[in-house]
C-alpha cells in the first residue's frame, strides 16, 4: 500500500525511532517533509574533471585515488583529517575539522574516491575543506550504485547521505499518494513536469537535464504561491480609512528654516511621497530604506512634526536602548527652539517613569520615543496619529501590530538602514509603499577600507597612535565580551585589559558591552562622544544609532566572521565628521570563499545598495529578510535573487490567475485553492505589519 503524505517518517523501512528524532531535527516528521526536502548539490560519478584543471572557488566533482590519510595538527591547532588524493594529472589535499571515527574509517591507500567541493587557498595551499565524499563501490548490482548523479542532502549528525538516499530510495520503491499543486494549463505552458515526475528526477536523476527541469518545476512554484499572497493582497485590497492631514506649514516650516543644511533631492522626493500620503484620507504604510548616513531621521522628524501640527502625537520605536536614547537627543537637538515636548520611555523602573505615562496618556507629550517599551499594556496615547518603527527587521510581527494598535489608524513609516533592491522590496513589503533615499549628504565623508590578516595589526597600531596625536578617535569591535572555551574569537573584555596595559597605555581606553547596565553605557558612550574617551573597545552594541563625528577609524577583529550588513552597519559608524575616515578589517584564518567575498565586497565599494545585492546573493533571501518576521515562507529550493526571471514569470501569471479569479473558485484553480488554503491563506495578515 502506498504512503501517504501525512505517513510518520518513524515507519519508512531504514528509520525507526531512532533515526526519526534525527530527521524530526530537520523538520522532517511525515512523507511530505521528506519528499520536498530537496537536495543542496548531487556528487558527478562521471566526472572528466582533472585535478590540474581546477580553479580557485569552482564547484565540483572529482575521481582520484587516496594517496595518505590521517590526523594533522599541534598544540596551537585544533586536530583535523587530511587525506591527499591524486588523479595522475596532480594532487589535492581534503581536511575536514571535527571529522567523525565513521568517516576515517572509509579510508584506504589506493581506494578510489569521487569527491564534491569547492577549491579555495587555506593555510597558503589548495585545498577542498569538507568536501562531500563517495567511495568507488563494488557492489554494482545495489540502485545508487547504478545511479551518475548522487544527491547531497543538508543533514545532522548522526545521519550520512547513505542512509538518506536509502530512506528516498524506500519511499519511492513502495510509492506515495501526492496530489499536483500547479494547474493543468500554467504546467502546459511554461512546460514544466507533473509533481509526481519532478520529484523523482529532484532525488534521483539520470542525468544534468533531469535536475534542472525539476528544479525550475519547484522553483516556479515556491514563487508563484509567494506571488499569488501578494497579489490578494494588492489587487483588491483598499487601504483603511486614515488621518487626512493638513499641510499647515507651522512647526515644519520653523524647522526647515532652522536647517544649517540642504536637503539632498532624494530626500526631498521621499519627503513630498510621505506628506501626500499623509495628507491623503487613506492609511499611510510606507517603507523608507536608505543606506548608513543618508538622513532617514530628518525625514521622519518633518512626518512626525506635520502630524503634531494637525493635533495627534508621534511615536518612535527602536530596537534599542542606546538607539533609542541616540534619537531622543538628536530629536531634541533638531527641535531645541520648537515648541515640542518629547519624552523617553525606557525598560525598566526609574524615577518619572510613571509620570511619563500619564503625560503621554493627557496629550503632554508630543513625540515619544522608546523601545519595546512602548508596546507594554499600560502605555497609552491620547491621540497617536503616526509610528515610526526604525531598524523595523529588528521587531516581530506582533511587536509592529501592537504599536500601531495605540492609535486609530495611525500613519506608519517603517525605516531601514539595509538597502535592499526596490524590485525585491516590492516582492517582500507587498501591501508598503517603498521609498528610497539613494543619495548621501555632501558632507558624508568616503570612508577609506581594507582588510588584513591578523598578523599585521601591529601596523594598523601604529596608524591609530598617529590619528589618536592628530585628536581622532578610534572604535575597536570583537565577536564576544568574555573568554570562552567553546570559542577562539577575541573577546572585547581581555583585549580591553591587553591594550590598556600594552601598546595604547598612554591613550584612554573604555569598554562598552550588552551586559552592562544602561547608566553605564549612556555614560561611557557620553564620554566618548565628548572626547574623554580615545579608543572604544567594543561589541556590536554599537552596530546602529551612533554618533561620534571625530571617531575615524573603525577596526572590526575576526570580520570574516560578520554577514555583510553587520559589517556595513559598523563601519558606518565612521566617516560622520569632516576628517578622513578609515575601516580596517582584520581576518584570521580560514577564510572562507564566502568570507572572501564579503571583505572584497567591503573593500571595493561603499554603495549599500550594492553590498545588499552580494548579500542576497550569499545569504539568500530567508536570513536576509527574516522571513518569520516578514510573512514571507521559507523557501526550500528557490532563491529570489538568483532565480529573478522565474520571479517576473511567477508574478505576471500570479496575477493574471487573482485580477480573473480573486477566491479561485474556478475549476481549474481547484488545486491552487486547496494548497493556499492550507499552507499561505494565514500568512496574508502578516503582510500589514
């Protein structure tokens, strides 16, 4: 009897209890899990490839024999198996850290081996660092034996590609139940397979060609259900019932005439797209992205002061307390000789914390600014006419809904410092209006980067001696705030103490962490901002919302270790003053071909919008954008970046399929109301926030 799809995996011939738990680790639990759980690359066992044919962060399959094998390292080094391997035309060296007794027990001098991976430099040779691996097998009568083209699955420990193969293989042989998810007609014209056939060829194909049509077949898929929530929601979904705002010219004019600066074009576009939906009877629901530096908090200063004209009150939320706090000053500092009362309300119990509440509660306060803080039960707004939520990927779903239940349809701005490509943005923000600030302020100084290996830090040392004589300061930023035995990162901790008392004994030094109390942070970042302080020793607490403009230089240890948005985030924390402004960043060894990229990509280009495109390229677009956050599913194959055309197919017949048959009651849409219904008619809600 076939499987079903909703089959426990626990009683799929090869699994049992045991291995169950393991791919209950995966998120496979039933048939159906384990049937899209696709793989991530397939082992060539044809493979012509030669050893001496390789290129540097090429992707590949290769057949040679073992030439020796064994365990490397010192006292200094974590231990790690190598094996050199040779195909005649040259030879290649495989390591794997943390290798299981399993793995080294496969190996023989003279066996023949196929393995899959990426070359790349370590330790200034070349070499494969995990590759997959599959031993020459005898036993030529068994299916995956017969089998060129070998899955590779992302799996946990305890589980090889053995094993899974024989658990796919098992659920083929006895057969599975499983309904098509595509109509007939979209199937037939942009000639993709059946459900049932793609995922056959997807696990075990017979060829290059096989892979590749099932692939497109579930690729297609994954974006056009995305396509056709989006297109739910945009078709005929009408904006609720808002504010509608009068351009009064009172408050905002006494700003714009107190500016000791020029509104860049960009901003003034945004601007003009904000009032006229302010103004406008509907709703505003917009997104304002910018990169590091390009004046976002000028531009929702106006937005907030044009709806105090009109008698409501404003509301920021930042992820954090120093971001929060940085707001706060700045706010008060842009409207010191405006007729403004601003409040911030912070975690925790602290003296006019009460107070606070009830005068934001009377109407006292005009602009409150906070954290989390401000979605608690007990804060209450007389009149919340618009939020801004910054770093808004930073916040949940619910935390977003929570703020904008304060006020009766309030107008909501949505700001980030992470550029994203506005086809992408129109992608995941579906019912937002988007709106791009591309263009920096001319006095945003180019901040001038490289990167390094670890050993030549004591030159970087010296360069920061010479700018701290000049009266610059300086941001030192590690991974960690203490030791750990689990980890060989720096620690901002002791490489504070090291410095104090080492090379930078004559300079000030401090020592800002997460662990420490708000007042000490608030002090230290005071001090430093003040010049009391030359070097800060620092985690990523400082990644957004801070303001020095004489701190030029910015050194990032173990920056192979941080995604590029980190990165860029950091280093924009320099180059805000009138001085040359410097990023160093500081690599330890491995580097990773990923890592590689990341700091060449820092290295070449200041552009957000660019690095948020090598970005996407990496990471994909699930980490990227925090697709629990977002409503966005996770894609299991597909990836909006690389598979873009796919996309603008998916979309235009998305839309076509909702504009003709908005509930798919329609016959032929049978199959696409049953899927929808079970696995995106939630999500659509998530899209509002």
């Amino acid at each position: 009897m076939a499987f079903k799809l909703d089959d426990n995996i626990q009683y799929v011939q090869g699994v049992g209890p045991k291995r169950a738990k393991l791919l209950n680790k995966l998120g496979i639990k039933n048939i159906e899990d384990i049937l899209f759980y696709f793989p991530r690359n397939y082992i060539n066992k044809i493979t012509d490839k030669k050893i001496s044919e390789l290129k540097i962060n090429e992707i590949t399959s290769i057949k040679a024999k073992i030439i020796s094998f064994g365990k490397i390292g010192n006292r200094f080094q974590k231990a790690k198996f190598q094996a050199i391997i040779s195909d005649g035309s040259g030879y290649l060296k495989c390591i794997w850290f943390n290798a299981s007794p399993w793995l080294e027990k496969q190996f023989e001098i003279g066996k023949e081996i196929i393995i899959l991976g990426t070359l790349k430099y370590y330790y200034n040779s070349l070499c494969m660092l995990h590759p997959d691996i599959e031993f020459a097998d005898e036993k030529k009568e068994s299916f995956w034996a017969k089998q060129n083209f070998l899955p590779i699955y992302p799996l946990t420990e305890g589980l090889s590609n053995k094993i899974f193969q024989k658990i796919i293989l098992n659920i083929f042989n006895k057969g599975f139940v499983v309904s098509e998810t595509l109509p007939k007609y979209i199937l037939e014209k942009q000639k993709y397979l059946e459900i049932e056939e793609a995922l056959k060829k997807i696990h075990m194909p017979n060829s290059r060609e096989d892979i590749s049509v099932s692939k497109k077949r579930f690729i297609f898929e994954e974006l056009f259900y995305l396509q056709i929530m989006l297109a739910r929601r945009n078709i005929y979904w009408h904006k609720a019932t808002g504010n509608q705002m009068k351009l009064k010219k009172t408050l905002t004019t006494q700003l714009k005439n107190r500016l000791s600066f020029e509104l860049t074009t960009a901003q003034k576009k945004v601007l003009n797209e904000i009032v006229d939906d302010m103004k406008s009877p509907f709703q505003m629901n917009r997104l304002l992205q910018g990169d590091v530096g390009s004046g976002k908090t000028i531009i929702s200063i106006f937005a907030m002061l044009l709806a105090i004209e009109n008698g409501f009150q404003a509301a920021i939320m930042a992820p954090t307390e120093i971001l929060a706090t940085q707001h706060y000053f700045a706010i008060k500092e842009f409207l010191s000789e405006i007729d403004v009362k601003i409040g911030l309300l912070l975690g925790g119990n602290y003296a006019g914390k009460k107070k606070l509440k009830q005068d934001i509660l009377d109407g006292k306060i005009d602009v409150v600014i906070g954290t989390h803080s401000l979605i608690q039960k007990d804060v209450n707004f007389q009149n919340l006419g618009i939020i801004i939520i910054d770093e808004q990927h930073r916040f949940g779903v619910i935390q977003r809904q929570s703020l904008s239940q304060k006020g009766q349809t309030p107008d909501k701005i949505f700001m980030s410092a992470t550029p994203i490509p506005r086809s992408l943005a129109l992608t995941i923000y579906g019912d937002l209006d988007v709106s791009v600030i591309d263009e920096l302020p001319p006095n945003r100084q180019k901040i001038y980067t490289s990167w390094i290996s670890a050993n030549k830090k004591p030159k970087v040392f010296e360069f920061v001696n010479k700018q701290i004589s000049e009266g610059r300061q300086v941001y030192l930023v590690c991974p960690l705030v203490e030791e750990t035995e689990k980890s060989n990162l720096l620690d901002a901790t002791s490489t504070y103490e090291r410095l104090k008392n080492g090379i930078f004994q004559k300079h000030k030094l401090a020592l800002l962490h997460g662990r420490m109390s708000n007042q000490e942070k608030d002090e230290i970042m005071h001090q430093f901002k003040n010049g009391k302080i030359d070097i800060l020793v620092s985690t990523t607490v400082i990644e957004v919302g801070i303001d020095v403009p004489n701190a030029t230089i910015m050194i990032i240890e173990h920056s192979e270790r941080f995604g590029l948005s980190q990165l860029h985030q950091l280093r924009g924390r320099v180059g805000r003053g009138a001085h040359k402004s410097y990023c160093v960043l500081v690599a330890y060894e491995p580097i990773s071909e990923e890592a590689l990229l990341r700091l060449n990509t820092m290295k070449e280009t200041n552009d957000g919008f660019q690095i948020s495109e090598v970005d996407l390229e990496i990471r994909g677009p699930g980490e990227f954008f925090g697709t629990d956050q977002s409503g966005i599913p996770k894609f299991r194959i597909a990836n909006i970046v690389r598979d873009r055309k796919i996309l603008e197919q998916s979309r235009k017949l998305a839309f076509e399929v909702i504009s003709e048959d908005y509930d798919l009651n329609l016959e032929k849409h049978k199959f696409l109301k049953k899927k929808y219904k079970k696995d995106f008619l939630r999500k659509e809600k998530l899209f509002s926030f």
